[in-house]
C-alpha cells in the first residue's frame, strides 16, 4: 500500500504527487505516481469558486494469481 500526497490545482490536475508512505518497492511507488500524476480531480471549493488543495490518495496493490 502506497500513500500519495498529491498537490490538485484549481483546473484539477494533479500539480506535484509525492510519497506519503512508501510500500517499501520503489518501482510500484514509482508505477503509483505515474498512475495518479494523470488522473483528472474534482478540485476543491471556496462557495462557487473552484481552489488549488491537497489531497491523500491511498493506493493498494494486489498480488494476482
């Protein structure tokens, strides 16, 4: 399980995405910034206007079979 801090602009993209809590694998840490880097938010709101927020985003990798 990775935890991602990730910086979400006002147009909601994900500005900066850091590493809260690694999972101990730097390559799935790493597959998991990548991953949530291209993902579009719903940003935050002030009343009606749309503003720049940070966010937790937990990821959990499952081992297949």
């Amino acid at each position: 399980r990775v935890l991602l801090r990730v910086r979400v602009s006002a147009d909601g993209l994900a500005e900066a995405v850091d590493i809260q809590h690694g999972s101990g694998f730097p390559r799935l840490d790493d597959a998991a910034r990548e991953t949530v880097a291209n993902w579009r938010f719903t940003p935050a709101r002030r009343g009606a206007q749309a503003i720049a927020s940070t966010v937790i985003v937990p990821i959990t990798f499952r081992h297949g079979h």
